[in-house]
C-alpha cells in the first residue's frame, strides 16, 4: 500500500496466512471495512500486521487463528 491507497471492503478479505498489508510507500493509507464488510484471518498461528490505518465502519473482524495486529493507527 502507499500514500493515499484506500482498500474499501464491503463483501469480505480473508488472510489465509500470516500476510498482512504494509504500507511502504509512507504516507497515510486506509483498510475501509464497511457495512457487511468482513476483515478475517483463517490461517497461521503468528500475526498477521496491518501497517495501515483501519476505519472499521460498520463491518466485522472476525480471527479464527493467530492474531491481527492493527498497526497503522
């Protein structure tokens, strides 16, 4: 992700791993989860980061296995 970079999830997004978003470009950066958004992890056991800053408007996040780490303020 980079400057600006907005990610708007209205249906779903699912970390079947131990990935996550990295914002590398620096800047600010957006995970939108909105209405019957769903923001999951289903797989690994560590973390998956989200070096983004994560609006959760109305949506659900919902960690199955490890943990989601919301990193970007």
């Amino acid at each position: 992700m980079g400057n600006g970079a907005v990610i708007n999830n209205t249906d779903g997004f699912t970390f079947q791993s131990d990935a996550g978003f990295v914002n590398t470009l620096g800047g600010s950066a957006t995970f939108a989860n909105s209405g019957a958004g769903v923001l999951r992890k289903t797989g690994g056991a560590g973390t998956s980061n989200i070096s983004a800053l994560v609006a959760n408007n109305g949506g659900t996040i919902d960690v199955q296995t490890g943990t989601i780490a919301l990193n970007g303020g």
